[in-house]
C-alpha cells in the first residue's frame, strides 16, 4: 500500500467514527477516544445540538473547536500522525 492509499485508508476510518458519532441516538454529547501504540492521544466530542465538534489533544493539552466534519477529520490524522512519526 502506498503513503497515498494509506493516508486515506486511515482518513476514511476517522470519518467512518466521525459519522457514527453524528448518528448515535444514545446521548446528546458523543465521545471517542483516539490512539496510538495503545496510548490516548486525543478526545473528540461532538455536541449533537450545537453540532459542535471539540478535540482535546492531550500531549500539549490543546483543546479545538470546529463545526465542519472534514477539518475535524484531518486535525485528527495530524495529530496521530505526528505522534507516531515521534517514535
């Protein structure tokens, strides 16, 4: 699998999470946690009333706020992404 394909495997598995979260029915606040090597890097929370979506990266405890799916998708990559070339 080339770089290509893989950075968008991995962004078309974000935005499958992303759109599940969209489409729960179970609570107005949706959370997911996401990591890398089994460590947590980051927590998205969508805000299904606002449709507000918040990321909370942990390493430099940042906190985003965005209201359009793709730009939360790909802060997400980023964010994995930079962990993982760390190490």
């Amino acid at each position: 699998m080339t770089d290509s394909n893989r950075s968008k495997s991995e962004l078309n598995q974000i935005l499958g999470r992303l759109h599940a979260m969209q489409e729960a029915t179970d609570d107005l606040i949706q959370i997911r946690r996401f990591d890398v090597y089994g460590v947590e890097v980051l927590q998205v929370r969508y805000d299904q009333v606002n449709k507000l979506w918040t990321i909370m990266e942990h390493r430099q405890a940042h906190r985003f706020q965005f209201d359009d799916i793709d730009l939360v998708a790909i802060e997400i990559y980023d964010l994995l992404r930079d962990v993982q070339l760390t190490f």
